[in-house]
C-alpha cells in the first residue's frame, strides 16, 4: 500500500464527504443515540465459569493473553494450581478492572494471585477501547453501580455521556480519531506530505489490511490506538483524577490479592527485538517502581530473545503453533509467583 499525493480538488471533495458521514449523526434524532439502548446485561455465566474452578490463580486480559497462552496445557503445567482466565478479545485497562472487581474479588475463597496482560501504555489510558461494540462487551462485565467509573474513564478520552458517535461509528475508529474530529481537514491534508508520517502509516496499514490478517480482532493486533497516543498518556502516573491503578490496588488490597502486572513482547524486528524509546522505557521503570511500593509485581518479557519473530502472526499476536513453546516459557518465567509449587506434568499424547 503506497501513498499517492493527490490534486487540491480531491482532498476538498474527500474532506467534504468526510464531513457529512462524521456529521451525520449529529443531524439525526438524539432518541436513536445509545442512551436508547438497553444495556448489555452482566455475564453471570462467564462469572459461574470461573467460580466453579475456585482457582488459585486468575489471568485477565485480551488476545495478548488468548493468543499466548495454551491453556488447557497451562492447566496442567501448573498443577496443583487452579487456574481461571477472564479474556476478551479487544478489551483495555478499565474493563480489565470491571474484571477484577466483578469476576475476581467476589470469589470464595478469593485467589492469591491475578497475572494481567498488557501492552506498554494501556493503564494510562483507560478511556481506549470504550466505544461502539467495544462499550456492548464492557457492559457485559459491569454491575449497575460500575456507570460512574465507566463514565470517568470515557470522560478522560473526551467523551460525553451519552454520545451519539457510540451508535453510529464503528467499533475499529479509534478514540483518537474522535478527540481529533475538529483537526480531520489537517490530518487528511497531511497525508503523504512527509516521509515518516507515510512510513508509520504505511506500516500499520499493510498490517491491517493483509488479506490473511483478515479477521474479527485484526485492528486490535498491532495496538495503533496504542501507538498514537497523546503524550499525556505516555507519562507514567498513578493519579485517582487520572486513571484507575490505584482502584486496580484498593480491590486487590482488600482481599489480599497480589497483581502481576505481565508486559508481553511487542512484535519484534527481523533481529527480534522490540525498539523501546527512552520515554516507554522510563514509563516501564516507574510503573515497575509503583507496583513494587504496593506489593505487587511487574513482569516485562520484552527483552526475551526467545520469543522471536517467527512466532508471531500478525502484528502482536502470535501464531496457533507457537503457543506450547511459549506457554512452557511462561510457565518458567511465573513458577515464583504461583501459590503452589507446580508439578510441571508433561502433555499425554
């Protein structure tokens, strides 16, 4: 996929159409917005699920965690231990703590330890992944007092409760492109004038559009709501007025659960490594130092030159035949967190 400059006169008539499929929802009744809406009842069959394996350990998360780990294989490995796994596909920081409030610190007896997968920014950005079908899944794991924290983490990304854009826009349009609507004329006119913003764009759409990478959860595999957030968000802070971490904390705290905060690997270069700035290394080292002061752990698998460029699929994902080599990694890298001592049984054929 290449860039192509093109006359005056059809960005002017692309901005034009931009305009009116953005505008649109603003012209139609506020009666057909997402407050008319039943909201998605709460997933008490999924909770059931979990409980009935009274685990010892919980792992939440998203396709960073569905796409790495084997479980009926970590099942096993990590016998005696009982594992529960709360993951959906797409999900980021505040439903992760809908995950822990809902599905997690309810149960009896409550588990010793929660692993949650991340990559690199998300929990300071926890109004990503809030809109359109994204907001239906959320719901599924929220209780009715849950709106208030919903509404803060949606207010952070600039969104009004109640807006129109969650019924219109489809789930794949970042928040990013919401909060920048005002500025779309800019940033279409933009495009292709300069090399590096063709270049990381570029990148990130031959990912995304590759015929094979075609599938239901492709635009979450390389991160780009990720990739392209604002600087603020890029500074670590635990701040109650900012994000969630020390709610994240509260909860934990209250049933004696340890949080393993799990950073999974980027997909590297064709030298299998990951290029980190200074600025996500600094944010990596702070965010290490705050859950350690709280008793927690961060676990980062970044450097790991292990996991390797053949394993992946697209873009963070890893393939389906590299999942038992990582899952016994895993296995490796977490057997000091565990509650029990695992037995470590080998796979029957």
């Amino acid at each position: 996929m290449k860039f192509q400059s093109r006359p005056r006169a059809e960005l002017v008539q692309l901005l034009l159409l931009g305009g009116v499929v953005l505008g649109l929802p603003f012209l139609l009744s506020s009666g057909a917005g997402p407050d008319s809406i039943k909201p998605v009842a709460f997933d008490q069959e999924r909770y059931d699920k979990v409980a009935r394996r009274h685990p010892h350990v919980v792992m939440i998360g998203n396709s960073m965690l569905n796409t790495r780990v084997d479980k009926p294989l970590f099942n096993e490995l990590a016998q005696p231990n009982s594992i529960g796994y709360v993951a959906e596909g797409g999900t980021r920081s505040t439903v992760w703590y809908f995950n822990l409030k809902n599905f997690v610190v309810p149960l009896e007896p409550a588990p010793k330890v929660v692993f949650i997968f991340y990559r690199d920014y998300d929990f300071t950005a926890p109004w990503m992944h809030l809109e359109g079908d994204r907001l239906e899944t959320a719901r599924t794991f929220m209780k009715p007092e849950d709106e208030e924290v919903l509404a803060f983490a949606r207010k952070l990304g600039g969104v009004a409760p109640g807006s129109s854009l969650d019924f219109y826009l489809p789930e794949q349009i970042t928040l990013d492109l919401r909060r920048r609507i005002s500025a779309l004329a800019i940033d279409i006119a933009a495009a292709g004038q300069g090399k590096t913003g063709d270049d990381v764009m570029q990148k990130h759409l031959n990912g995304l559009f590759d015929f094979q990478n075609l599938r239901s959860d492709v635009f979450d595999a390389g991160a780009a709501a990720n990739d392209i957030l604002p600087g603020e968000s890029k500074l670590f802070i635990a701040d109650p007025g900012e994000n969630l971490l020390e709610r994240f904390h509260t909860l934990a705290e209250s049933r004696k659960i340890q949080l393993i905060f799990y950073r999974v690997k980027r997909r590297p270069d064709e030298n299998n490594e990951v290029i980190q700035d200074a600025e996500l290394r600094a944010y990596t080292a702070s965010f290490k130092a705050w859950a350690e002061s709280k008793g927690h752990v961060l676990l980062d698998e970044t450097e790991d030159p292990r996991l390797t460029l053949s394993m992946y699929h697209d873009g963070d994902h890893l393939g389906k035949n590299a999942m038992e080599t990582y899952t016994r990694m895993f296995l490796e890298r977490v057997k000091p967190w565990l509650p029990l001592p695992p037995a470590s049984p080998e796979r029957k054929p």
